[in-house]
C-alpha cells in the first residue's frame, strides 16, 4: 500500500505520515529530507544551490548518512533546500530512490509531489494543508522549543516566501492532485488530523 501526503511547509504532514506509517505498519519517508541533504551538500561544498551543475553533483553524491544528520533544518538549508528542488535535474535523479523505497513493502511518503508525480497510482492520497498563519504559528512554536529567537511575523513571511516557490516553479509544483482528499488542519490538533486520515484510509483500502 502506498499513501501519499502532500501539502505546504508546517501542515503538519510529518507528523500525519509518522503516525499512519506506525499505525498501519508501513516504512516511513520524509521525501523533504530529500532536498534538504542535497542543498546542504551545496552549501557545504561552498557552491550556489541555484547552480545546477553543482547541484547535480550533491544529489549525485547523496548517502544515507546525509540523509540521517540533525542539522537540515535550520533557515539557510531550508531555504537552500527550496533551491534545489526547483531544478528538474534534482528532482528527476531523487524520483528513482523514492519509487524503489516505496515499491518494496508499500510506504507512507510525505512531500508536494508525491500524489501527483512519484506515485500518481498511490493508494491513498491526502493533501493536508493549514492557513498560514496556523502554519507559521507551529513553525514559530517548534523554532522557540528549540531556543531559537525568530520573530512571528518573520516566520509568516517565510512560509509565505516557501509556499509561492514550491507552487510557481516549473518543475513538479506544489498542486493538489485531482484525486486526492484536503485535509484542512487549521482548526484540528494532531490527534484529530490523524483520526480524520486513518478513517479515510480504512474507507479507500477496505
Ligand atoms: O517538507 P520540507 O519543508 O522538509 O521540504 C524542504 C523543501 O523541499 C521545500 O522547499 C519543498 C521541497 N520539497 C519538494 O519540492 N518536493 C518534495 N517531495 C518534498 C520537499
């Protein structure tokens, strides 16, 4: 079975797709992850994630343990991580690794074009998304539980700045499959989105 979760930047996707990754049994793969080791491998290369021939050579060059550092989510990688997933070439060498993870034993993947590119055929597709200011309120949240001081209106302009990138770039933009069913988790708490989504995984694969 494969369950494919899209949406913005701090829907709370990650969090769905952990939860319905254990509940169900499945492999878990955060396809951000993705990007983010890949701009990282730019940045410290010293080269500029919007080049596309060095950023060829970090996702050419990408391994497991890049994928497992603590240290991608920081504002330059992820806006790094934003450069990089808009060049095709990117996108198109990361396309195999996530159809083969999964392909194996079924999985559940979070990104913005799963349901729409890797796994047009998933089983289940779900697009969870939140206003932006729910959204940056939880990102704002998650950056102070980490001791970092970043004002909110900061953090709304980034999510702002993010969600413009990932839905205007040419390459895979962020887009709601036809198929897929919205989530809007403004007004739920992460017990509620993840109720809201098993009931719906047990109507389509019964
Ligand atoms: O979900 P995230 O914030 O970790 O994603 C990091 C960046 O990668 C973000 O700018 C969107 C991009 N991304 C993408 O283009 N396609 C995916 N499947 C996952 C992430």
């Amino acid at each position: 079975m494969i369950i494919a979760i899209d949406g913005p930047a701090a829907a709370g996707k990650g969090t769905l797709a952990k939860r319905l990754a254990a509940a169900l049994g499945l492999p878990y793969l955060d396809t951000g992850i993705l990007y983010r080791a890949t701009a990282k491998r730019v940045l410290e290369a010293g080269s500029d994630p919007a080049d596309v021939s060095a950023a060829l050579r970090a996702v050419q060059g990408l391994g497991e343990a890049d994928l497992r550092r603590g240290d991608l989510r920081d504002a330059a990688t992820s806006k790094a991580a934003s450069q990089v997933a808009s060049i095709a070439e990117v996108r198109q060498a990361l396309l195999h690794f996530q159809r083969h993870f999964g392909g194996r034993n079924g999985a559940v993947l979070d990104g913005r074009d799963i349901g729409t590119i890797i796994f047009p055929h998933a089983d289940v597709k779900l697009f969870v998304t939140a206003s932006v200011e729910a959204r940056a309120a939880r990102r704002h949240k998650e950056f102070q539980d980490r001791g970092e001081s970043v004002t909110l209106d900061d953090v709304i302009a980034d999510v702002q700045a993010r969600d413009e990138a990932d839905r205007t770039r040419a390459a895979a933009p962020l887009m709601m499959a036809m198929d897929a069913t919205l989530i809007d988790t403004t007004e739920m708490d992460a017990d509620e989105a993840f109720a809201q989504a098993l009931r719906l995984v047990q109507a389509k694969t019964r």
